[in-house]
C-alpha cells in the first residue's frame, strides 16, 4: 500500500470532503480556497473555524498548503497525485465520444504518424483539453515541455529530453 492510499484511508468523511473541495475549486479557478467558502458547499453544516482545523491538518499531512497566512489553501503536487489517484470521479464515455476515438483507429493506413496525429486530435476534442501523444522513440524521460501558443485553438509542443532530444 503506497503512503497516498493510506493517507486517504485514514481520513475521515469531513476531511476526505473539505480535501476534495479544495482541490477541485482550486483546480477551477486557480486561486487558494478558503474556509469561508466551503463552509457554503459542503454538505454538513459546519464554522469556518472547523473549517480552518480541517485545512491545517490536511497542510500538516503535506496535502495542502497556504500562500500567505490570510489566504486560502492550495493543493501540493502530493495533494494533486493523491486527488488523482484516489478521489478524482471519471464518467464513462457517452456514445458520441466513444465513436469519436472509435474513428480514429477504424482508418488504418499503416503510417503512425498522422495515426497518432488522429488520436491526439480526437481526445483533444473529447476532453476539451491539450492532449499529448507519443510513439516511443527513445527511452529518455521528458525533462522539459513547453506550449507555445500559435493560435486561440492551435498551440506547439516543444519536448525536451534528458538525453538533449528535442522535438
């Protein structure tokens, strides 16, 4: 069992709550959350001072973190992992989607590249999001991305590898 899963394992429903509360406004608007706002949202009715507790522990755990005193918290790279792995919520596919990816891979015409160009594109559209795929070329990890914007819906990818690979 990895630390993470422990961690979570061991916190209780308030915790577990306010931790994905945090994480999941901070992820929507890029900026600390604090208690008085999810005193609002969540589910039981609890002081901003339970709140602010709750938050201190999560901080002490190194799943939170705060910018300055008087802010909010923030998610820690841990916190984020730990969100994904364990608490982040993923629905299934619905129809439309799944044909999307599903017509990618139906129009084989043997050349990878513009295969994975097709994939890319599809769950970029799927996602609404930036998506990255790679054939494995080399064995050397990703020391360096950078996205460069060229266009509102086009952006370049500059990857640099440990080995001084770029592409």
């Amino acid at each position: 069992m990895t630390d993470s899963s422990k961690i979570l394992e061991e916190m209780n429903d308030r915790s577990r709550e306010v931790f994905r509360r945090v994480v999941e406004g901070y992820l929507e608007t890029g900026d600390p959350v604090g208690s008085r706002t999810l005193t609002r949202s969540l589910s039981e009715s609890v002081s901003a001072a339970t709140i602010r507790n709750v938050m201190q522990d999560l901080e002490y755990l190194g799943l939170l973190d705060s910018p300055h005193v008087s802010a909010g918290r923030v998610p820690t790279q841990m916190g984020l992992r730990m969100f994904v792995d364990g608490l982040l919520e993923v629905g299934d596919l619905n129809t439309g989607d799944r044909e999307k990816i599903d017509a990618t891979l139906g129009n084989n015409s043997g050349d990878v590249g513009s295969m994975l160009d097709r994939v890319s594109t599809a769950l970029s559209g799927v996602t609404q999001g930036a998506s990255l795929v790679l054939a494995p070329k080399h064995e050397a990890p990703i020391k360096h991305i950078e996205f460069v914007s060229l266009a509102h819906d086009r952006a370049l990818v500059v990857l640099v590898f440990a080995d001084g690979q770029v592409e």
